[in-house]
C-alpha cells in the first residue's frame, strides 16, 4: 500500500547538506511520526514521502523554496543590551527564545556581540540551504 495524503507515517530520515555532511538523524532513535497533508512537515519532505511503501527507501533533493525558503537579511537585527534583563549573556551560535510585542515567541540565533548589544538572525537555520534526505518508510498507520 503506498502512502497518501491524510495517512498517518512513521519514517527514518537522514538530512545532509551539500551531499554528504549528515545534520540530523532519526536513525538509532525512534522515528518521525506525521500526518501527511497536515503542513507538520517542510512541502518537499511530505511530496517525497507520497506515493512511498513501508519498507521502501530513497534519497530526495529540496530545494530552499521547498523546504525553509531563501534566507531573509530583514530578518538580521540587533538587539540592544539595555532592553534585556541585566543577567542576559548569551553566547555566540546560540539559539534563544525572543518574545514580539503582540507576545508570540520566535527562535533567534546570536551571531555576534556588538557595541551596544548583540546582532541576532531570526532565520530558520536551514534557511537558503537545499537539503538531501534520506528516507525510509517504516509504517503507514491505520
């Protein structure tokens, strides 16, 4: 039976960039579970999961536009010191929790400390990066 959309799945997947570097893996741990068609997973992973069988593998390619889009320099800002409680120190590379003023959260990564605070990009990490995936099917759930 090949996987559509609104099944429910378990897959094994292996992310690299640029061939060969593995980021992530679900390998050695327990796999993904999603509905497909839900938008819980990037476009390009779900097309590649449609039309696959339990047990059946296969590498897929994704460009940025199918995955976490092109990066977006108006989201590189900084963040003024004096706005941030005084035991704030975070530290380069690292990814922190930003509030807006309506109060939703997003994830910033701190890329550098300025003179008066500290350059932040709100980027997804993966943003502008096209990905490879390896996939394995392991159940569609009934």
């Amino acid at each position: 039976m090949q996987s559509k959309k609104g099944d429910k799945v378990k897959v094994h997947y292996t992310l690299k960039l640029n061939g060969d570097e593995v980021v992530e893996s679900s390998k050695g741990s327990l796999p993904l579970s999603f509905t497909i068609g839900e938008g819980q997973m990037i476009p390009g992973f779900e097309n590649g999961v449609i039309g696959m069988e339990p047990g059946e593998t296969k590498t897929i390619n994704i460009p940025c536009a199918e995955g976490y889009g092109e990066r977006d320099e108006k989201l590189v800002f900084t963040f003024d010191k004096n706005r941030a409680p005084a035991e704030f120190d975070p530290q380069i590379g690292q990814t922190i929790k930003m509030h807006r003023p309506d109060g939703k959260s997003f994830a910033v990564t701190v890329l550098e400390r300025t003179e008066n605070g500290f350059l932040m990009d709100a980027n997804h990490p993966m943003a502008g990066k096209d990905l490879t995936f390896e996939l394995e099917l392991i159940e569609i759930e009934s």
